[in-house]
C-alpha cells in the first residue's frame, strides 16, 4: 500500500458548517479541542480522503477546498470506507478507532449540502472516536491497523 499521510486539519465551532483548516489540531478523548462534534459519542472524528474529493470536483465543475466537506482530517493513500469499525489508525502519538462508515445526509438542512448541492461524506467519509489524545498536523503519517 502506499504512503498514508494527512494532508489537512479542519475544525468548525458549529454542526452542519463547513471547516477551515489549521496548522494543527490537539485531540482529547471527547475529540477536537475546539470543534464542534467534540463530545462523548463515536462521531467525534471525520477523515475524508483526497481521492474522494478530487473524484467529486468535476461532479460538480469546481475546485473543492480541504474541510469543505466538513471532514476533520483530509487523508491520502487510502480508500477510507473500505475500512471497518474497530479497525484502528495510528497519526504520531493520538490512535483512532473507527466508528461508522459514511452517514446519512441531512439535505437542506446542511450549510455543505446548500453551498455544494451534493455531498460526498454519506457514502465515503469515515467516523472516529479518539483512543489516545495528542496532536495531529498535515504530513503526518498514518499507520493503518485492520481489526483481526
């Protein structure tokens, strides 16, 4: 398989807003310091790959910034919804367990789904909760760990 790195971090203060990237972000147990899906539950943590965005960009005629999608962490080298829950990612000392597989997209009622008119996190983004805290900035590598 090759490389698996981030490439952005994206935080927003509220649901159903896209995310602006940053220089790093610090995980915590109930998620991303300062973002708005930080809390105790398993949606603490979206990962959307860049392929699936590149993929997206002629659907819909336009270039697509990192954190558009709302996704937390924009990774490369893997295709993320063929992973599995309870399969595990390693990024520098944080560990995140997958949680969910895409998700149901709530249509009108979303700032992304206004502004782009379609989504692509329902069928391909990913969920994770935190495991391990710590920091996370673009060029991380990612360890991928399957669940046995």
């Amino acid at each position: 398989m090759s490389d698996i790195s981030v490439i952005s971090v994206n935080i927003s203060e509220k649901k159903g807003t896209i995310k602006t990237p940053r220089e790093s972000i610090t995980l915590t147990k109930n998620g991303i310091e300062n973002d708005a899906h930080a809390g105790d539950w398993h949606r603490q943590i979206s990962l959307l790959g860049d392929e699936s965005i590149k993929k997206f960009e002629p659907i819909i005629g336009r270039k697509l910034e990192y954190g558009e999608f709302a996704e937390n962490i924009t990774t490369k080298g893997i295709v993320l919804n063929k992973t599995k829950p309870g399969d595990i990612f390693t990024i520098g000392d944080t560990i995140l367990e997958v949680t969910q597989i895409g998700k149901k997209c709530h249509g009108d009622d979303c700032q992304i789904f206004r502004e782009v008119g379609k989504c692509v996190m329902p069928k391909e983004g990913i969920f994770c909760k935190v495991i391990e805290g710590g920091e996370i900035k673009p060029g991380d590598s990612i360890t991928y760990l399957k669940k046995e």
